[in-house]
C-alpha cells in the first residue's frame, strides 16, 4: 500500500529518485562502470578555466558546442563556496525541478498527468550520467519554449534560440508552429535570439566558431545505428580499431567513412522529409509543435554518426510535452523512448566494457537500443504524418496551444 500511495504522487518519486542521482554522482552510492562524473571534474572544469580567460578550448578537439555552451560551463562558477563539480550538479538538479515544476502548471490547466510521469520516470532510467552532462540543461529551455507554446510565441523563439545557441537541436521546436503570425514571430525571435550574440561572439572571442571544424572532423562513434556494422564486422575480420577520438569512443578503419557519409546522407533525407512534411501539413492542432519536435529529433538522433547516453534526456523531455496533450498521438513512441533509455544505461556505463569489446552481450545491447530507438523514429513520423496530412480533412486551421484546447471535442 506504501508504494501505490508514493506511485500517486509525483514529486514524491521526483524526490526521491533524484536523491538516488545525487547520491551516486557524489560517489556515496556505486554504481557498475566507468565513473561517469569525469566529463565534469576534469572536462567541463578545464574548459571552465579556458573560458574565464576569454576565449574558447582552441586546442581541445573535444569542444564541438556553439558558442553558448559557454554559459552552462561557465555557470557553475557563479556558485561561490560548493566547488565547481557540486556546483554543476546542484544546477543540473535545478533545470529538473523547473521542467517538473513546468508539467506541473499545465496539469492546473486541463493537461494530462501522464507527461509529467514520463519526466519523472524517464530522466533516472538513464543513471547519473544524466546528471553528470549538460544535456539536461539544454532540455529545459527546449521545453519551457514548447510550454511557452504558440500563445506566446515570442517567448517560444526566443527560447528555442537559447536553445540552439547550447546546443543547436532545440530549434526543432520550432517546427510545427501553425503558419502566419505565429511561425513569423517565434521564428523571428529565434533568429534575432541566436544572430546577434553569435556575431558578436565570433567578432570578439577567439574560437566561437572552432566547434564546426571539430564537429566536421567526427567519426562513426560506437553507440550509433551505423557502427552496428562494425560491430558485427569485426567478428569476421574487420582490420579497424576503437579508439577514443574527438571526445568520444569510435570506430577507425576501412570504410568508417563510408559509414559516416551515409550517416550524414540519411540526415539529409530526414532534413527533406520534414521539410515536405511542413509543406503538406494542413492541420496544426494544439499538440502539432511538440509532437513535430518530438519526431523531429528522433530523426536526427538516430541517423546520427553519434548517439551518446546523454542525448535520450532530450527525446525524453519532448515525449513528456507530447504527453501533456491529452491529443498527441505519441504515446507508443514515447513508451519505446523510455525503454530505450532504460537499455542505454545497461549499455553506458553498467556494461560499456562489453560495447567497447564488440562481445554478444554489448551488440545485443545495442541492436535492442538501436531498434527500439528507429521503430519509434518511424512511428512518430507515421502518426505525424497521418494526424496533419491524410487525416486533415477540412481547411488548414491554428489551434491555440494552451492544455485547454486538448479537451475530449478535440481528441481522436
């Protein structure tokens, strides 16, 4: 009876799988694997020093963010008397309370409890490594712009381009917003948001701009859809090697650049299906922006050279939005998401020994996360593409975005 009574409240579970996370980043309780805090205390702190003396990491390879990732590694550093890793911590815990805190509002307004669980449940299916990156944060201000939604839809651009100044991605929110006034305002804001500090940046920071080279420069990393050929390959004489590089471990070797052009080849295609998607959609109901985002970058997740741990807390927290529409046909996909996540943290970092090793217990691993990973990819696209397109039947029509709007009348 305790648990069904903790299970009817979220912020109970919030509490108290959140203290697990802190716990095990703080190395009071183990955890199987590589120590995964390393990315903060030595990575994320040099950087730190780097950029205290004005200018970005022109020798670290491994800096491959935008400009404004500078923020959120320069951020801990405003937290007098915790150190910087503490600090880092505490400031990824907060960027989770405001997304719950975020959830929570919109359940006062008519929406749906289950987006709120899938935020609960889903960011510690992923283990400490979600709070040991700053992809959390990124994913906050990712979902405050879809909350913000369309009634406000300066506030949404200007968001979404914070976003992309972290992290690029986040102006996939941006997709499905209905056309005319609100797709000129959020997408005027966004580019107003991102073009001003990023020419600014470039014009008196030395480096602002070195992260497109090392982003260029990448290969197949180990994790992704593509390296399973790797993977399997080596089993049957493949010569290459896996090696740390550019931040990450990846594949090097005969035709590991075949595989990553095709990984940039299958990008692309995403990049014109959604396009034509855009193109064709009639129908932009109150769930379209986050149901677009959430399909969105699962595309581009998934046909990624790179799919690290950290990037399913941003597929997460655009499933919890979906879910907030009692309309969003997402529910399948995001189920699929959330095990997904459960399957990354068996494979990073639980047994990271085994993926390294190409052993069957780490392609397995892999081939399960992969997959689960590219049906949701598909199903979101398929729903997508039906609920806007082939399922439109009258005129093309805006519908406010508030939680209100997805009342039973406009449910299918």
């Amino acid at each position: 009876m305790v648990v069904a009574s903790v299970a009817r409240h979220p912020v109970t579970v919030w509490v108290l799988t959140r203290a697990a996370l802190l716990l095990c980043v703080l190395g009071v309780l183990t955890y199987p694997g590589p120590d995964v805090t390393t990315d903060v205390s030595v990575i994320y702190q040099g950087w730190h020093e780097v950029l205290r003396t004005g200018t970005y990491p022109l020798e670290d390879v491994a800096w491959q963010y935008p400009p404004g990732a500078a923020l959120a590694i320069l951020a801990p550093g405003l937290l007098p008397g915790l150190g910087y890793t503490l600090a880092f911590f505490v400031l990824t815990l907060l960027c989770d309370l405001l997304v719950l805190a975020g959830l929570l509002r919109t359940e006062r307004h008519g929406a749906a409890r289950r987006g709120t669980w899938v935020w609960v449940a889903g960011v510690p299916l992923l283990g400490p490594t979600v709070y040991a990156r700053y992809d959390l944060m990124v994913t906050a201000v990712a979902v405050g712009a879809l909350l913000a939604g369309v009634r406000r839809p300066r506030v949404m651009g200007a968001l979404a381009g914070l976003g992309a100044l972290l992290k690029v991605w986040p102006l996939l929110v941006l997709l499905g917003t209905p056309r005319g006034r609100v797709t000129r305002r959020s997408w005027s804001a966004a580019a107003v948001t991102v073009a001003v500090p990023a020419l600014v940046l470039a014009t008196t920071v030395p480096g602002a701009l070195a992260f497109l080279t090392f982003q260029r420069d990448r290969g197949t990393e180990i994790e992704s859809l593509g390296a399973l050929v790797f993977h399997v390959w080596r089993h049957f004489g493949w010569q290459g090697q896996v090696l740390l590089n550019y931040g990450s471990v990846e594949f090097l070797g005969p035709y590991v650049p075949l595989v990553s052009g095709l990984a940039l080849v299958l990008s692309l295609a995403a990049l014109g299906w959604l396009a034509v998607w855009r193109a064709r959609a009639r129908e932009f109901a109150a769930a379209t922006p986050c149901d677009a985002a959430f399909a969105a970058v699962l595309l581009f997740t998934t046909t990624s050279r790179v799919i690290s741990p950290q990037y399913m807390v941003w597929l997460v927290g655009l499933a919890a939005v979906c879910l907030v529409h009692r309309a969003s046909r997402m529910l399948r996909p995001a189920v699929l998401v959330l095990a997904a996540t459960g399957v990354t943290l068996l494979e990073f970092p639980v047994w990271f020994s085994h993926v390294v090793a190409s052993d069957p217990l780490g392609v397995a691993l892999l081939v399960v996360r992969n997959g689960l990973l590219a049906a949701a990819t598909v199903d979101a696209c398929r729903r997508l593409w039906r609920q806007t397109t082939t399922a439109a039947a009258g005129p093309e029509t805006a519908v406010s975005a508030g939680p209100r709007s997805d009342s039973p009348a406009t449910s299918r």
